[in-house]
C-alpha cells in the first residue's frame, strides 16, 4: 500500500473515510464474495434451504428468483463497480466508499442468513439440463478454494453443471415460465 504524504494525516485513524476496522471488513467482504456468490446462486434450490428461499411461484403466475440468487445479483454489480479502481481509491471518494459499505452489508448479511452446506444435497425445482429429470444433486467444496459442483444423479446421464451453468439454468426457467 503506498502512503500518501499529508493525506495519512488527516485520515491517520483509518483509510480513506472509512475506519480501519470497517477497512478490514472491506478486504474481507472483496475476498469472501467470489467464494460465496456460487453458492448463493445454488442455495434457493436445495433441499434443507428455508421456506422463504424457496422459489415462489407468484400470483400472476411469473416464479421470482430465490432471494440468494438476487443477493448473489446484487453482491457480483457492487463487486465488478468497485473492480474498476484502486480499492484505496474507493475509500477516498465519499460516493464509491458508499458501494463499499454496501457491498460489506450484502456479503455480511448473505454469510449469516444463508451459511454455505457443507453436505450433498438434491436440488428442487429444477431438472437435469440433459436428461430432464429430477435428478441434480448438490456438492459442495472438498477444500477451500475448490468449486462447488451440481451433477446429475440419473446413472444414465450422469451430466455436471459449474455454478455457471447452474445460472444459467436458472435464468432459461424463469424466461421458460414468464413466457407461457
Ligand atoms: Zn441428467
């Protein structure tokens, strides 16, 4: 980190506007986001989520997407806004230490309510993109860092989705039901 003569006196308690602590909190929030979004894109659709991750089918008959997948919307925009500077350049614009702020409720809030399984799990409310079946099944990460996976458990197709394409089913059933 480069020290910037006249200004670490004005600020000598923390960077930029922000306090140290709140600082660590931010490298923190940047460094856990990426491990957590592909879990929140997967979270809404497993078996032991809670009632109120589940997907809903609404009244006008539209499915809204689970709530972990709009957190894991959200958390990516405030994670590409911010990659586009210096971090110690977001803190010491008092609207982008806004979107910092921002982005360490979202990912604080998303760790506590929706903790990632450790466990495999069956996936609902979505079908194999292969084989059209019931048959997704949940894995989580086997070591930090590693990914988490979704592969079909049909012996006869047997397909793996990334968390990627995992989105990306989720994206074709939402446009699928909005469309009939
Ligand atoms: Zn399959």
């Amino acid at each position: 980190m480069k020290d910037r003569p006249g200004k670490k006196d004005k600020h000598n308690k923390g960077v930029g506007y922000m306090s140290k602590e709140e600082f660590e909190q931010l490298k923190w929030a940047i460094d856990y986001a990426p491990k957590i979004t592909p879990w929140l894109r997967v979270a809404g659709y497993i078996k032991s989520a809670d009632a109120d991750i589940r997907v809903q089918i609404s009244r006008s008959g539209h499915v809204n997407l689970p709530p972990t997948w709009l957190a894991a919307e959200t958390i990516t925009g405030l994670l590409k806004e911010l990659s586009e500077y210096e971090l110690e350049d977001t803190v010491n614009d008092d609207q982008l230490v806004e979107v910092c702020r921002q982005l360490i409720r979202e990912v604080k809030t998303a760790h506590s309510r929706w903790p990632m399984e450790d466990h495999p799990h069956q996936v609902k409310f979505m079908r194999c993109l292969a084989c059209e079946l019931e048959t997704l099944k949940y894995y989580p990460p086997k070591f930090v860092g590693d990914e988490i996976v979704v592969k079909c458990a049909n012996p006869a197709c047997l397909a793996v989705l990334d968390s990627k394409m995992f989105g990306f089913a989720t994206l074709l059933i939402k446009q699928q039901r909005k469309a009939q």
